[in-house]
C-alpha cells in the first residue's frame, strides 16, 4: 500500500479508506501484505492502467 499512497499521492490511511470503500481492489496472499489491483488504480485515476514497473503494491 505505501507504493500505491506515493503513486496517487495520499496516505496510506487513505488508500486504506478507498479499498475498504471499493474504490481499488485488494487482495492479501497467504502471506504479506495487500496488494492492489493495477487496474482498480487506473479506474480510481480515470486513466489506463498503469504500465508494468509502476507500483501497483506495496507496503
């Protein structure tokens, strides 16, 4: 998550916010942390997804 606050430009309380709300999807592995859709962050900034080596995960 904290890769995916620096890319929009929030907190990441705030990015916590919008998965919680359905604004970006997230899905955690077994293990680690939560990853975030590329495309839900693409939706949220009304643009094409984000090309590979953008961050899309994170914290």
């Amino acid at each position: 998550m904290t890769e995916t606050a620096r890319f929009l430009g929030v907190d990441r309380k705030t990015v916590r916010r919008y998965v919680d709300a359905g604004y970006l999807q997230a899905w955690a592995p077994d293990v680690g942390w939560r990853r975030i859709s590329r495309d839900s962050i693409g939706r949220l900034c009304g643009i094409a997804p984000p090309p590979d080596g953008t961050p899309d995960s994170g914290e």
